[in-house]
C-alpha cells in the first residue's frame, strides 16, 4: 500500500510541475542589484570626470556607455530563455 501512495504522490507532483508559471522568473529591472549598482558606477565615473583633470570627457562618457552595454548583455542574459507570463502587452492592447 505504501508503494500505492508513493506512485499516487508521484503522479501528484508531476501535475503540480506541469501547471503554467504565474509569475516571471527574472524581477523588474530597477528591483535588481545590478541596475542599483549601474547607476552608482555612472554616478562615480562621472563625478570622477568633473573632478579630475586627467580623465576627459570622451574617456567618462565611452566608460558610461561600456557599463551600460554590460548591463544591457546581463539583463539579455538573465532573461533569455524565459518566457513573458504577464497579462499587459502594450503593443496589442486596445486604447
């Protein structure tokens, strides 16, 4: 009999795992550590910039753009694979 419930229990958590996600697996951007931490390296690099003589314009503004293009490729990375489970589409939604 023991056997029976241990099959039954099987089967059950099978079906739990099949039912669709309610939720995304990856958090809003700004609820992240990473946006958190971008914008404190930005803030930094371009206080640094207005500060310092030795480090122009040009070199704060192509760091910016570098951390921003990390930060793009990490979201890309932690969202790939997944899918979208909300409800709002802004694109096919009815105004």
């Amino acid at each position: 009999m023991a056997a029976t419930e241990t099959a039954e229990q099987l089967r059950g958590n099978a079906r739990s795992s099949a039912t669709p996600r309610t939720q995304d697996e990856t958090k809003l951007s700004f609820k992240t550590t990473e946006f958190w931490a971008m914008g404190g390296v930005i803030a930094a690099i371009l206080i640094a910039s207005a500060v310092s003589d030795s480090l122009g314009d040009v070199r704060a503004w192509t760091l910016v753009a570098a951390v921003a293009i990390g930060y793009m490729i990490s979201r890309g990375l932690a969202k790939s694979g997944t899918k979208y489970v909300g409800t709002e589409d802004s694109l096919s939604r009815s105004h």
